[in-house]
C-alpha cells in the first residue's frame, strides 16, 4: 500500500469519514462487547455495549444530499469519540484513511443512502431515551446531531430528516465544502447546486464573461483575480469553471495562472471544467496527457489553445454509465424521486451540448483516470471523465452541460433568475453524483 503523510488522525478521519470498526474485543465476557476503534482500540465505559448475549443498540437511516431527497452513497456515519476537530481552512492531501482511533462505531452508507450503525455504546442498565451524537459525512460535507434511542439493545429505525447533509456552513457540525463557481454563457452548475439543496449565499461566483453578472450582489469579483492568487484559490474545495467561450481560456496565456491552476489541485483542490474551458486541463501540462481532445492522438505536450475539434449540432445522445455504482444510484433516485433517469440498458439521456462543442477523442489508461459515461456522438467517445491528480487533488471533465441561462444574448440575468425552473434533468444527476464524488476523498492502494 502506497503510504502518504497525513495531517493528524482527526483530518484523515474527518476529510473522509471512517469505515466499518466494529466488532468483539476478544474478551470472554458474554454480556459485554467491545467496541474496536482501530490502532489501540477504545477502551473507555463509554465504548462498550452492556446489551445482554446476542442483542445490541443499533441505528438504521438514510443519508441525503442537502435538498433532503436524493440519497448520498458512500457517506461515513459514526459516533465520535470526544470533541470533533474543525475541518484546516485550506485544501489538503484528504486521502482515504483506515485510522479511525476518535470514532466509537462508524460504518458508511450504501449505494440507496442507507445505513446501519453499531453497536451503539449502551449502559449496563439502558434506559429508553438516551442521547447519542451521531456525525454524517461526506468529504467535507458534515453534519454531527444528537438522536434519541428508544429501544436501548434494538434496532431504531430514525427518518431522513436526521441524516440530511447540510446546505450551508454553520461551523464545525454543520459545514459544507467551501465552493467557488465562475459564471458561463453556456452552462450554470450554480443551478445545480441550489437544486441539490446547497442555499445562496453559501457558495461563491466569479465573473468573466462579457455581458453581465454585475452588478449583481452575489459576484465576489473577477475570476481572472482568483486565478491570479493561489493562496485564495487553496482556500476554495472544490472550483467550477462554466463554459464561457473563450472567456476564461485566454487566462490561461498567463504561466502563473497555469501554474497555480496546477499548484492548487497538487495541493487537494478539487477542479471541475465544462466544454470549452476544456483547456483548464490541456493547458496544463502535466494535465494534458490524461485526457486527449480531438482532432486525434497528440503528443505529452500541451496543444495550441482552441485547438479541439468541435461536434455538430445540437444533439442528444443515449450515453452509457460505465460505473456499476453510479447506475444503482440512478435507480434509487428514481425510487425517491419518481422521476425517470436511466434505462433498462444503463444509459441516460444528455442534451444541452453546444451546437460546437469540443470532443474527446481519448482517455489513455492510468491510474485514477477514469471515464463515467460514453455515448455515440459523432462516433463512440469519452463523455465525462474525472483524475485523481498526485494522489492528492481530483479533476472532472464533462463535455456536455447543465442547461444554459435564459436570456443569453440578451444581456443575461441575474442569479438565480436565470435558473430554469422544475427539478435535475438526468445529466444533472450524473453531475450531481459526481459533485460528491470530487468532494470525497482518494482512495489509496
């Protein structure tokens, strides 16, 4: 297994959540069950479970995205063990971690956002009605309330409401990633974000493009000054870059701005690019060899700016899952949701591309690059695409978009004016699986 150096015990724990830890201490007590919390173990009253042989505390409930429908599939559910540490205020190296020594039970939730937890520390002579702090999270997403146990030695069967990922930062239990979005002509992930339960105001947008979010409230200021600034840029977890054109691909003529787009994704930053920003990931050198763009093979080395080729048209394509684990979840949001996402064949229907938009022609085989959807499109070809980066930071790549905003061309609007009314389409699910997916931590052979 590949060893990384990792920022204490409470950031490997809490930037991804533990795994499943518990089981018998090895004692031969029959009445009493350790709780085993990794190296050490805890051995603490507060860690055992006093539930007569063959009986235990246990939690069961679903873990859902911040608009309190959609499930979360590989969310860390536990119990901590003393005080929770707040989240470093910058970027880090968040790899997946078996030190789980702060927590006295965890687990992580299934593909559906359920779980069950335990065995719950129970008293010797439990009295219905106790509390417990339950934490849920996912990357930095984190929630920590205290639930009431009502059948002390059973199984209690808590609703949704108790698990809901938060939408917005109110400190150390109850945080979300810190978000930066740069506006686009073309594409408007901050949709997106709202749809998926994150409030306004609690992400921030930049501008660039040449009719108007000023002088709209919401804009914190112009991205070419973020990009410009890495120390700021480290302060965001994850940054998405709308198509706008060309608008912020002619940045990238500054090496700083290269440089720093490398520099913060080296560092943990997570980096989320649409269509014609696609250049965010050509551009870069040490970016460019994992995904090749058309017109065909190229070398290591970056391609003239605006180079790609660009598809016809303004289609719409039945695309492929790839991932297994993303198919399921496509189907437990049609059981919650009601609505329809994925076919009996595993695919999604994806419109909204440009009537140009770049195409990928291919994505090379290497570790921690991976292509999520593929789709007849102008030939058989990459759709979406993501890259764990140094085993540290994570990119993905979609050549396709959100819906466009409404009044383009005309002078724009402002946000969240422009966002179109009704809920995620299918593609903005796909994206939205992927948004807790870069949030999440690397896994690590």
């Amino acid at each position: 297994m590949q060893k990384l150096a990792l920022i204490g015990i409470a950031t490997a724990l809490f930037a991804c959540g533990p795994s499943s830890t518990s089981g018998d201490d090895g004692d031969d007590d029959d009445d009493t069950t350790g709780i085993d919390s990794g190296p050490g173990q805890c051995t603490d009253p507060s860690c055992f479970n006093n539930c007569p042989a063959g009986q235990m505390t246990t939690i069961t409930g679903r873990v859902t995205a911040p608009n309190g429908i959609d499930p979360v599939p590989g969310a860390a559910v536990y119990v901590p063990k003393g005080s929770i540490t707040e989240f470093p205020p910058e970027v880090r190296c968040e790899v997946c971690s078996q030190l789980t020594d702060i927590a006295v039970v965890s687990t992580t939730t299934n593909t559906d956002g359920t779980f069950t937890l335990g065995p719950i520390p129970t008293a010797a002579d439990p009295v219905a009605g106790f509390d417990v702090t339950v934490v849920s999270q996912m990357g930095r997403f984190r929630i920590a309330q205290t639930v009431q146990i009502a059948s002390p030695c059973a199984t209690n069967a808590l609703g949704n409401e108790n698990f809901k990922l938060p939408g917005r930062n109110e400190g150390d239990f109850h945080s979300i990633p810190k978000i930066a979005v740069a506006s686009g002509d073309y594409d408007v992930m901050e949709c997106v974000l709202l749809k998926i339960g994150i409030e306004q105001g609690q992400f921030d947008i930049y501008e660039g493009q040449s009719f108007v979010l000023t002088p709209d409230p919401i804009v914190v200021g112009n991205f070419d000054t973020l990009l410009n600034d890495l120390d700021k840029m480290k302060q965001y977890n994850i940054i998405f870059i709308n198509c706008a054109g060309n608008t912020y691909e002619n940045l990238l003529t500054n090496a700083t701005v290269r440089n720093n787009i490398e520099n913060y994704v080296l560092s943990g930053g997570r980096l989320y690019v649409t269509d014609w920003s696609y250049d965010y990931v050509e551009q870069v050198p040490n970016f460019s060899p994992l995904i090749d763009f058309e017109p065909g093979a190229s070398d290591a080395n970056p391609e003239a700016m605006n180079a790609a080729a660009l598809g016809e048209g303004d289609i719409q394509v039945d695309a492929t899952v790839l991932d297994p684990d993303m198919a399921e979840w496509l189907r437990a949001v049609e059981q919650v949701s009601g609505d329809e996402v994925i076919n009996d064949s595993n695919q999604v229907r994806i419109s909204h591309f440009l009537v140009s938009w770049v195409q990928q022609f291919i994505v090379p085989q290497a570790d921690g690059v991976k292509v999520w959807l593929e789709g007849d499109a102008d030939g058989q070809r990459p759709l979406t695409t993501t890259f764990d980066y140094a085993m540290c930071g994570r990119v993905l790549y979609s050549s396709y978009h959100t819906a466009g905003r409404d009044g383009l061309g005309l002078g724009g609007d402002t946000f969240p004016n422009y966002c179109a009314s009704g809920g995620l389409t299918p593609q903005e699910r796909v994206l939205e699986y992927l948004i807790f997916h870069i949030a999440d931590c690397i896994e690590i052979d």
